[in-house]
C-alpha cells in the first residue's frame, strides 16, 4: 500500500487493510477486526467432516439453544477443553450425556 492510502488495522493481528474493508465490533466500541479475528466470525461448519459437523450440531443445541443461551462462562469453556483433550473417552460420554438429555427435552 502507498503511504497516501487510508487503512484499518486489525485490533486482533494488526494486519492492515483498505479503509472501510473491516468490521466494527458494535457501535459502541471502536475496535475494528479483519474476517480472521472477528470475534463474531462463525465456523464454516459445511467444510469440516461428517464426525465434526454432529458434535457442533449436538454440541450448539445442548449448550447454545436448549440451557439458557449457554450460561457456561469462558473459565467453564477451558475446563471443559483440559478435561476432552485429556480424557480418551470423553467423546463416547459426551454423546451418551447428549443422548440422555435429547430423551429428556423429548419427553
């Protein structure tokens, strides 16, 4: 870019692009961030694999629409994470937990 141009900076990378090109957080704040950092950017479910596709699904209906919008905090989040990256059957629990609760909501 010449040094004549107009540009955002990303508040998250700090990559700079053409003025205009970024979004803004909200109205409020004047944090503005390039498509990867965004922090409202939603995952491209469609390109991952079939597996990831039915945990996202299950994962956004059980936490995200069905308990409350998720009252899990960020702190809940990370433990959570530890606790799957280091149990080798936390899937297998997730899914007979996922099913118990389905037959509930069913009810």
């Amino acid at each position: 870019m010449s040094n004549n141009q107009v540009t955002d900076v990303c508040y998250g990378c700090g990559v700079t692009q053409p003025y205009g090109t970024m979004e803004d957080v909200n109205e409020n704040d004047f944090d503005i961030f390039c498509n990867d950092c965004h922090p409202n950017k939603k995952v491209d479910i469609l390109e991952e694999n079939t597996e990831t596709k039915l945990l996202y699904l299950a994962i956004h209906q059980m936490y995200e629409v069905d308990r409350g919008l998720c009252n899990m905090t960020t702190e809940d989040w990370i433990q959570e994470l530890a606790k799957c990256m280091n149990d080798p059957d936390y899937k297998e629990k997730f899914w007979t937990e996922y099913r118990e609760y389905r037959k509930a909501m069913d009810a």
